[in-house]
C-alpha cells in the first residue's frame, strides 16, 4: 500500500478490552485517522464540503491480526487504492512500531447532500484522487 498520509494516536483504555487489548475502539481509531489523515493531499475534502459533496461509508472492512495495549502509541497509515467516477476506497494499516495491528480499508461514494443522490465526483477531485491512487489498483 503507498502511503500518502499518517497520524498516530495513543491508545486510551476506554478503547481497550477488559483484557487490555485494542479492540472495540479500533474502527473509531480508523474512522478518526480517516478524518483526520485524508489521503488526499491539501484542501480537497473541506473544499468537497463546501460545494454540497459528501462521501459517506458504503462499505468497512477491518482485521485484526495483534493487539495494541493500553497506552501504546498507534501509527494509523491511509490510502487511496481505488477511485471510480462516483466512488473512492481508501485502505489503511494500523501499526506499533513495525508490528502489524490490523488493516482494512472504507468505500465511499460521492453523495449530493442537497438531494442525497449519488453523484460523479467534480473533475478536479477525481483528478486528484486519479493522482493518489496505487499505481497498482
């Protein structure tokens, strides 16, 4: 996955298990760093907002493959790995340290707030997500 923006986040125990493992606040993490990270480079996303355009979730996945523990500081990666005419997916991977967390990926697709149809995206954002893209998606 090439990663085009990254946030870290310290992991609360309100996030954790009763065994102390991050679990229950993982998608709330992802979702965040997803606000947060926007893979696409600069003012894209608020400018979206601002011309009535809105990318609710149509799709979650999310895998855990090793625990992060209370108070251990979480590297969140995103990307964008696939763009349509009226849709986008972003792929992102949760690390400590090297150590793999979980990964997953959110579909998006472009919503009209006004009318709440879906619509192509404006051709300066599609444009920019084109650019963001995985070379190999």
């Amino acid at each position: 996955m090439q990663i085009h923006q990254e946030v870290t986040h310290r992991v609360l125990y309100a996030d954790t298990t009763r065994w102390g493992g991050l679990q229950r606040g993982l998608p709330r993490l992802v979702r965040e760093g997803s606000d947060r990270v926007a893979p696409v480079p600069g003012p894209a996303l608020p400018r979206s907002y601002d011309a009535g355009l809105s990318l609710p979730v149509t799709e979650a996945t999310l895998r855990f493959r090793d625990p992060a523990k209370y108070d251990e500081l979480v590297r969140i990666q995103a990307a964008v790995t696939s763009v349509r005419s009226r849709g986008v997916t972003f792929s992102y991977t949760v690390r400590v340290g090297e150590r793999l967390v979980a990964e997953g990926s959110t579909s998006h697709v472009a919503v009209q707030v006004a009318t709440g149809h879906a619509v192509r995206f404006p051709d300066w954002l599609f444009r920019l997500l084109q650019g963001t893209a995985d070379a190999g998606a």
